[in-house]
C-alpha cells in the first residue's frame, strides 16, 4: 500500500471520528434542556408547588407508560394511530407530489387548478372536520381522509416552489440534450426540486401528526388520541401526558429519519453549515 494511500484512508478516519464526534456533542447540546425541565418539574411537584392532578410528576408519568405497555393498551392504541398516519401520510404525499409536479411543469395546469388549491389550502381544518365526518361517518375512512388532506397541502405546495425554482439554464441544457418528457421529470426536475419536496415531506409529516390527534380526539374508539380522550375524562393526566409524549417522540423520529434521508441525498449541496 502506497504513503498517498495509507495518508488517505488516515485522512477518511479522521474525518469520521470528527464528525461522530459533533454528531455525539450535538445530541448532548439538545438533551440539556429537556433533563432540565424533568428536574425542575420533578421537584416541583416533589413539594407540592405543582398540584399533582394536573401537572403529574415525571416519574408517575414512566410508571404509568410502562404499565400501559405491560398491559398491552399502549401497544394497541399505538398500531391504530401509526396505521392511520401511514396511510392518510402515503395517500396525501402521493397526491400532493403528483399534482406539485403537473402544476409545476405545465402553466395550463396551474391556471386551471393552483387557485383552487390555493384558497382550499386556507381553509382551517377544523372547518372541514365537520363535513368529513358527515360524508363518511365516524370510521376510519373519515379519519385517514382527514389526515391525508393535513398532508397534501404542504407536499403539492413545496413541490410546485421547487419546480418553478429549478434554474432555467438546466432546463435549457435538457433540451439541448433532448430529453423526454418523462427524462426531464426524472433526471432534471425532480432532482433539482429535491431540497423543497424533502422539506415538504417533513412539513406533511408533521401536519399529520396534527391532523391525526384532532381526528382521534373529535371521535373515535381507538387510538393514543382516544386513549388521551378518555383519560381527560377521568382526570387521569398521567396518562394524557403519556399520549401527548407518545405523539411528540413518534413526530420527532419521523422527521430525523426525513433529516437523514436529507443529509444522504443532499450531500452535493453546497450550503452554508454553522
């Protein structure tokens, strides 16, 4: 093996060990503030300054999720809700990035169906909640429909900006080159749109994680959103916090495993890193 080489794959470890170790101080950076919450309010509660029947101390909270997983509540209610946001997610991204990539390719399209989109889109959910469960009940029709309407607004709009925002000179370059229609999409478009769809795709996850919980707690019979429902009505906020944490940690990993997909597909990105 060659000195360059030996330098070489010494400079690649380096860099490794470099970046694990921001990755590790970054993850501790973030830790602070939520360790120094738990302290502060376990030790508010310990004394009696946070009455314990609305703000339940952190360690009833642990104990009270481990007993729902223990009894097997935890896992059913989780399974239903994760279900309902795939699908209204996969329903409502598919529709969002296919009707994004029509409108942001063809200028007919977009005169034709951008302003409806656009005036549907600042409509407050809550408004149309109503309707949905009128049309179609309260089952899980209504619910995934819900959701993938949370979903689709975010993913058609972010995909429509990047469309529009992809330099015309690489498109001037795909014609030269003669590109298909199909190829311009494939190769150009949708790579160059990259960065706006990957953010819309976080947007939409979050969006139906929201609409998720409205659906769940407007009704339903089943669900971490029930399971919160029905504890309200005990006064049982143990619980409720278990659900609402529940819904945060499940909204906090669905979008880190966006931001990986970023920082893999995004690498030729040359963008400013603090």
């Amino acid at each position: 093996m060659s000195t360059q080489t030996v330098a070489q794959n010494k400079h690649l470890v380096i860099r490794e060990t470099t970046k694990q170790s921001k990755l590790a101080k970054s993850a501790l950076r973030g830790s602070v503030l939520p360790v120094v919450v738990l302290i502060a309010w376990q030790a508010l509660g310990s004394v009696g300054i946070l009455p314990a029947q609305l703000f339940s101390s952190p360690l009833l909270i642990v104990m009270t999720f481990i007993d729902l997983v223990q009894s097997g509540e935890m896992g059913m209610h989780l399974q239903i809700s994760l279900t309902r946001a795939f699908l209204g997610f996969a329903l409502g991204g598919f529709l969002g990035l296919l009707l994004g990539v029509i409108v942001g390719m063809q200028k007919k399209s977009e005169e034709y169906l951008n302003p409806s989109i656009q005036m549907l889109r600042t409509v407050p959910l809550l408004a149309i909640t109503p309707l949905f469960i009128m049309w179609f009940g309260f089952g899980e029709l209504s619910k995934v429909l819900l959701i993938a309407l949370g979903a689709f607004f975010p993913l058609y709009l972010q995909t429509f900006l990047g469309l529009r925002n992809v330099d015309k000179k690489l498109y001037d370059v795909a014609l030269i080159l003669e590109f298909s229609r199909r190829e311009q999409i494939t190769k150009l478009m949708i790579p160059a749109a990259l960065p706006n769809i990957l953010l819309g795709i976080r947007l939409a996850l979050s969006a139906a994680w929201m609409c998720l919980v409205v659906a769940e707690l407007l009704g339903a019979d089943r669900g971490v959103g029930f399971m919160i429902q029905d504890a309200r009505s005990f006064m049982q906020t143990d619980v409720v916090f278990v659900g609402i944490i529940i819904f945060a940690l499940a909204g906090k990993i669905s979008d880190s495993l966006v931001r990986f997909l970023e920082n893999h597909l995004l690498k030729w990105q040359d963008s400013f890193k603090a």
